[in-house]
C-alpha cells in the first residue's frame, strides 16, 4: 500500500488544548500544559507514525491579541506555520458564541486552500446533546474539510482525528524513522518540565514573565544526571514568591519537575533550580533570543 505523509499545524486561541490533544494524539506527553493561557511559546514538532504513513503534528502557541514582543513572536510562530502545512487542525470551545478572536482565526483561515479540520475541543465539560448546536455554530464561519467533537482529555473521538487526517494527507514518502517522537533536545524539553511546573505552581501575571534555561546536563559514571537550570522572572518582588517562604516554594517547583523529568529519562537526577531577574525580558529582543524565542531562518 502507498503510504502518506505530511505536516499538520494544531492552531487555536490559548488555553483550547492543543498541547493535551497532540500529546495524545502521538502518546507521549512532549509539550506541556497548564489551565494558564500561553502556555506553548514555540512550535514543537512530534511524529506520529503507522502502517497508513506518517504525520508530523505541529503544535503552536495560541493566537491572541499580543501585549509585548513575546506575545507578537507566539502568534507570528502559530501564523506562519498555517503556509506550511498539509491540514490545518482548528481548535475551538464547545460554545455557540463565536468572538472576535475567533473570527480573526476563520479571518486567516478562509486565505488558505488548504484543508481544515474543525476540532469542537472538550465535549467532556457539555451535555452530548448541546454538540450539534455547536457545530451548527461553526459550521459556515469556513469551508471545513471535517468537524470533529474530541475530548483530548477524556480520549474520545481522537482516533477519528487520525482516521480524518490520513483522508487528507498526499501520498509521500516517510520523513522520519518509526522510532522518532520530537525533533525537540532534551536539554528543550527538560526546561519546559520546569516551567510547566513553575506554571502550575504559581498565579496571576508572574508565570506568564517566566523562562527557564538548561545551563548544564551531565551524566556522572554512575549514572546519576546533574541538571543545573535558571527560573528568569520581570520583577524582584517576583523572585521572592518563586522561591518563597524558606525557599518552600522553588522547593516545590523543583521536586515537581525532578520527579517528571526523572520518569521521561529513566535516570536519576539531581536538580539544582536558580532563579534570576531580567526587568522586562519579553519586550527585550536579544533576551528573548537567549532563551530560545528566536524567528527561525527560513
Ligand atoms: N475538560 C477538558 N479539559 C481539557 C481538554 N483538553 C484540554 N483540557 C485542559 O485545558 C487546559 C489547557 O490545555 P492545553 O493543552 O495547555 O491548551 P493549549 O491550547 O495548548 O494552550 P496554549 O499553549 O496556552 O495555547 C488544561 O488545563 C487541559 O487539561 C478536554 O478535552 N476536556
Ligand atoms: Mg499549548
């Protein structure tokens, strides 16, 4: 049989779940996630392979209304990936009300020729029978290929996102070994261990200020990894109540991260977390490029 192939884009406003659906969607948690919007500020590339062929799912950051620098890269990473893609996956709500930044979505969206999949997000939180007033609310905004109702985190419908998406793909040849899940280093992934966790820990406007960088990673002889990060925050007052009272708080944050990221390397690891302040790091474009949020080179 041919086998198929091509990239596929997960786009949405922040917080829809992209990042839990392509995590499940390829089996492998590589993105993080949080109940905090902007949680993904880069593209992250996994694959998933099968007997039909092989699709590589870009996730990016949510489209929204850009406040800082950081907040223009975000949505200019989500855009451009729309031109470089086989099928788009569109994210939304399970609501009938469309707001403006959707429609700016279907705005961008109604330019292309490619094929979209509309993906009605967390059905879980929605009677079964409110779905089709949803689709009936979405359903002429863009031409789609498809609409999908998908809980990505109670796993339902998400083979018939896989089904739908091979219906689409071109014939082509398979880009990547069988065995590859992410394009993404370790050193990359690690960091986002530490600040989804930061992310989850902390409230209000500090966890969207934060960065975090792998300054070292080394394997001792006996196995045992030494990783030595940096939580970057806006503010003084910020780096009090990231480390917190006697240190509890970047206690908590660390052995969080040191649990996850010991159970992804199957390694032990020994994990020492600084935190430094960068006033307005996210309005700062040589900041911004030192902890990875740089335009790629096309
Ligand atoms: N109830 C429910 N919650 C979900 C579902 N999918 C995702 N979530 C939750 O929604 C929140 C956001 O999920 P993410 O996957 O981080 O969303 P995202 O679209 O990647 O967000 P950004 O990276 O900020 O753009 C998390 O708290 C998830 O657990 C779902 O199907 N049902
Ligand atoms: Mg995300």
């Amino acid at each position: 049989m041919e086998k198929k192939s091509g990239f596929v884009t997960l786009i949405g406003r922040p917080n829809v779940g992209k990042s839990t659906l392509m995590n499940h969607l390829i089996g492998q948690k590589i993105a993080i996630t949080s109940n905090k919007p902007q949680t993904t500020r880069n593209r992250i590339q996994t694959v998933y392979t099968d007997e039909r062929g092989q699709i590589i799912f870009l996730d990016t950051p949510g489209i929204h209304k850009a406040k800082n620098k950081l907040g223009t890269y975000m949505v200019n990473v989500a855009t451009r990936t729309l031109t470089e893609v086989d099928v788009i996956l569109w994210l939304v709500e399970p609501t009938t009300y469309i707001g403006t930044g959707e429609q700016e979505i279907a705005k961008k969206l109604n330019q292309t020729k490619t094929p979209v999949i509309l993906i009605i997000n967390k059905v879980d939180t929605v009677k079964k029978e409110e779905i089709p007033t949803y689709i009936q609310a979405y359903k002429d905004i863009c031409p789609f290929a498809e609409i999908i109702p998908v809980s990505a985190l109670r796993k339902i419908n998400t083979e018939t996102v896989i089904d739908q998406i091979f219906r689409y793909l071109p014939y082509g040849p398979q880009y990547y070994d069988e065995d590859t899940i992410t394009d993404q280093p370790m050193r990359q992934i690690v960091a986002e261990m530490i600040r989804e966790k930061a992310l989850r820990c902390l409230q209000e406007e500090i966890p969207h200020g934060i960065a975090v960088t792998v300054e070292k990673m080394q394997e001792r002889k006996n196995g045992l990894v030494d990783i030595e990060a940096s939580i970057i925050c806006e503010r003084e007052s910020h780096k009090g109540i990231i480390i917190g009272k006697n240190g509890a708080m970047l206690k908590k944050i660390a052995s969080a991260a040191r649990f996850e990221i010991e159970r992804m390397m199957e390694q032990q690891i020994n994990l020492k977390v600084w935190v430094k302040v960068r006033k307005d790091w996210r309005d700062n474009d040589i900041l911004m490029k030192n902890y990875g949020y740089v335009e790629e080179k096309k």
